[in-house]
C-alpha cells in the first residue's frame, strides 16, 4: 500500500504518478494526516473495473442457474466454489494486486 500526502502530490506529481503507473495499485493520498482520495494508473482502473464487471456477471449468472435448477444445496455449492476458485485464478493473472 502506498501513502503520499496531499503536499506530496502538489510538488512531486511526476513522481506519484510514475509510482501509480509502476506500481498499478492504489495511491492513498492524505490531508492533514487523514485520508482524502485515492489515485490509480487509468490501466489499473480499467483493469479493476473490468474485474469487477466479470464478478458482477458471474454473481447474476450464477443466481439466474440457482433460480431455474433443481439442483441440490450441496451440487449448488460445489457449483459456486467452482466459480469462485475460477475468479480467483483470473485474479491472480492481473496486473494489479
């Protein structure tokens, strides 16, 4: 995890920015000490978001099957561990962590 404050940002965004983009994860960025935002590389978040758009078509895919199967709870949870343990190998072939 990487932490700039916001004065950090102001004098050095060359820095923080080559730091987003080599690093492709998250940059939280402090004012007065607190959290305020954060900043990513614009392939870091298109990555993220399509990431989360894949989970967000499994999640319906998945509640669409259980809606119309007669499948039993324990074929149902093998089912869904199948597709969790698919998500995280995708996961883990990403750029960013």
């Amino acid at each position: 995890m990487h932490i700039v404050s916001s004065t950090a940002l102001r004098t050095d965004y060359i820095s923080v920015s080559e730091l987003a983009r080599e690093s492709r994860e998250p940059i939280y960025i402090t004012k007065n000490g607190e959290g305020d935002l954060v900043v990513m590389s614009i392939e870091a978040f298109e990555q993220r978001e399509k990431v989360l758009q894949l989970r967000t078509e499994l999640e319906n895919s998945e509640q669409s099957r259980l809606a119309t199967s007669s499948a039993s709870s324990e074929e149902s949870k093998r089912t869904l561990e199948l597709v969790y343990d698919i998500f995280c190998l995708l996961q883990e072939r990403l750029p960013f962590k």
